[in-house]
C-alpha cells in the first residue's frame, strides 16, 4: 500500500499546473459552502438559544394537560423531593428553573393591556439567562417582594415607569379571583420582542400567592451541560417520570415553527451548495477523464508486465481521493481561519437598525457547528467516488495489446 500512495502522489504532480487548478477549485467549494452555512446557522442559533434561555428551556416538564390547556388547573405540585428527582434523572441536566405562567389584564389608572405573567425564582432566572442583564431602568426585584419587573414594550403602552404602580387583574387556579397593586422595580429590554410588549415578571411565591397556585408551577424548566445532550437527556426524564401526571417536552417539539422556518430559510444556501458542487463535480470528473484517457498506453504496459488490474485502480483511487482530501483539507483550514476573523460581522447604518428593531443584536454571527465542517468533507468524498466510476469502468475494459500500442 505504501508503494501504491507513492506512485499516486507523483502521478498527481506530473502536471502541477492541473494538480492545482483541480484542489483550488475543491478548496473554493468547500469554502464558499461552509461560508454560506455559516452565516444562516450563526443567526437561528442565536435566534434558537434567546428563545430557549428565555421561553422554553432545552427541556420542559409539564403537567400532560397543559399543552393542550394552558390553564394554571393544568400546573403541579413542585417541592424539593420533585427537584431532586429531575435533578438525579440524568448527570448531564445542569440547572432547573421552575415557573408559573399565566395570561392576565395589566392596568395602570386609565388604560388595560394583556400581560404575560411569568413567576420567576429571580436568582434561579439569572443563573438560566443572566435576566438581569437586560435590565434598562431600576433594579430586579427579590424573592417575596410584593412588586413587578415589565417588559419596556409594556411599560409604553401603559406609561409606566420604575416607581409606578402596576395593577394586575384575572382568574387564579380554580376560578379563584386573582388581583392586585405592584410597586414597578424596573424595566426590561426583552430580546424577544413578544415578551418585551407583554411580559410582567412577579417573585415566584408572590406569583403563587397571587394566582391561589401555592407551591404548584406551570413548568420546570431545564438546562444541559451540552446542547447536543436533549434527547438523551429527555428519554432519561421520561423514565425517571414514568407513571405520573408529569411529561417532558425538547425546545424542538414546543417551538416547532422555529425549525421549520429554519429549513424553509436554508433551502436556499443549500440548493446553492448542490448547484456548486455539481459545478465542481463536472470540473473534477474533466480533470480525472483527462488523465485517464492521456495515460491509456501507461497503463497498458503496467497491465503487460504483471500489474494487476485491482493495483491499477487501487493507485487511480488513491489519486482521486488525495485529490479531494487535499482539496478539502485546505477548505475546511481556510473557512475555519476566515470564519474566526470576521466573526461577528457588525452591521451599521440602516441594517443594523432593522436588526435592532426585531430584537437582535446589529452583528451576524458566526457559526462554527462541527457537523457543517465534516459534512463538507462527506460530499467531496462522494463526489470523488462517482468521478472514479470513469477509470474504474475503463481499467476493468481495457484491451492491453490497444492499449499498449495507442
């Protein structure tokens, strides 16, 4: 085998001029596609991770009711032998976060808006999604306090500021009547920018007290050492959760309209990733079709003094996959180095604008997922495999007498 790699990576440089021409091409392939993916993936991740550190969780157990009845009769009863169950059910789960979620009428002394209502546990919160961060005016309330944190979209449409009174009115658990006044402690900036025109924060156990819901919550929400870890993750809960009232949903299955505009939106840079490598694909097989059919009378010979047809393909597959390999190599190290340069791109003028005005940051992130990386790798592999279809189906044919005299 070593004699064979020999004899093909001198073969590549008999003509240095096409050797190049054909790993550059590869390489700008490569490139241009992990580019592209890159660019779409950096901007849903961030997109999928505020959804996820403020929404959902990579995880979520709820009540089996509430999916399809989001009413606090639906929310269950959270205690420190339910927390150190969920905690215990797999070493990977990171934190829990619980929370009680309810729809109500916020109200200053004129005017009425729908709020979101979130009862947080304010440090378990900010350990989540560093919350306080977000903070535009005033400060995050403790736990106990009898006061309220608003989104800024609320706080103008209401027109409110820290200090103010904030009323809050609607049906706790069991039809029990739900009202009362909250001091304002301070306003949100909410990345998301349904929560920023609906959400009220409240101190877990003051939600509770409010809704008549003591010591239950809507939802257990729950971080991972690693992304990639959910489903396994979920399957564990599942089990440890097993013959109760209490499901287990993935950030998948609650937003699913996220992923599906995602694919929606890079249906686009892949067909363009298809159409360049099957540009590419045309190039290589030109390259290796070129150097089959000028090396007949070679191969001829190697073929009359004893190679063997199975050591002459096996040196054209070499040539062909060190082609790839290098052509691929060289890629992955350029958009990989490109990538970490410009990353993040930051936005000016009107874009940046626009980009702030939906909720996000005035940059296009980067994303540097490993499988975008090897995949690309993946399909040059393939690609190579058909092109060597060619000498592989012309060595299998070859008359060596033609051959040899050609």
């Amino acid at each position: 085998m070593a004699t064979f790699i020999k004899l093909a990576w001198r073969n590549l440089w008999r003509n240095k001029r096409r050797t190049i021409i054909t790993i550059t091409a590869i390489m700008f392939a490569v490139l241009a596609a992990v580019f592209m993916q890159s660019i779409n993936r950096g901007s849903y991740e961030v997109m999928i991770d505020r959804m996820v550190s403020f929404n959902t969780g990579y995880i979520q157990v709820q009540d089996y009711r509430f999916d399809d009845e989001s009413s606090l009769d639906n929310s269950f009863y959270y205690d420190e032998e339910l927390r150190d169950k969920i905690l215990n059910a797999d070493w990977r789960i990171d934190k829990i976060v619980p929370r009680i979620e309810t729809f109500m009428l916020a109200a200053n002394d004129v005017s009425t808006r729908g709020a979101v209502v979130l009862g947080i546990d304010p440090d378990k919160e900010h350990e989540f999604n560093e919350i306080r961060n977000i903070l535009s005016d005033g400060r995050f309330f403790e736990a106990g306090e009898q006061s309220v944190v608003l989104g800024q979209g609320m706080a103008n449409r209401l027109q409110l500021s820290v200090g103010d009174t904030l009323a809050l009115m609607g049906q706790g658990r069991f039809g029990m009547s739900a009202s009362g006044l909250f001091e304002i402690t301070g306003i949100v900036d909410h990345p998301i920018r349904d929560f920023n025109n609906q959400v009220v924060y409240l101190p877990l156990d003051t939600a509770q007290e409010l809704l008549s819901a003591y010591d239950h919550v809507t939802s257990v929400l729950i971080t991972l050492q690693n992304e990639r870890h959910t489903n396994p993750v979920a399957a564990s809960l599942k089990s440890a959760l097993d013959g109760g009232e209490l499901v287990v949903y993935t950030w998948p299955e609650l937003m699913p309209e996220i992923l599906e505009l995602m694919e929606m939106d890079l249906a686009v840079p892949r067909l363009l990733t298809v159409v360049l490598y099957i540009v590419i694909g045309f190039g290589f097989f030109g390259t290796v079709l070129t150097m089959t059919m000028e090396r007949l009378k070679e191969f001829g010979v190697l073929l009359s003094i004893g190679l063997k047809r199975l050591g002459l393909a096996s040196v054209l597959f070499l040539e062909t996959l060190l082609f790839s390999l290098m052509g691929v190599l060289f890629g992955l190290g350029f958009a990989w180095s490109i990538l970490k340069l410009i990353d993040p791109i930051n936005l000016s003028g009107e874009a940046a604008q626009a980009v702030i005005d939906l909720g996000f940051d005035p940059v296009i992130p980067m994303s540097f997922a490993p499988d975008q990386f090897y995949t690309q790798g993946f399909y040059v592999f393939i690609i190579a495999m058909i092109v060597f279809l060619f000498p592989l189906i012309k060595i299998s044919r070859l008359n060596i007498l033609e051959a040899a005299r050609s």
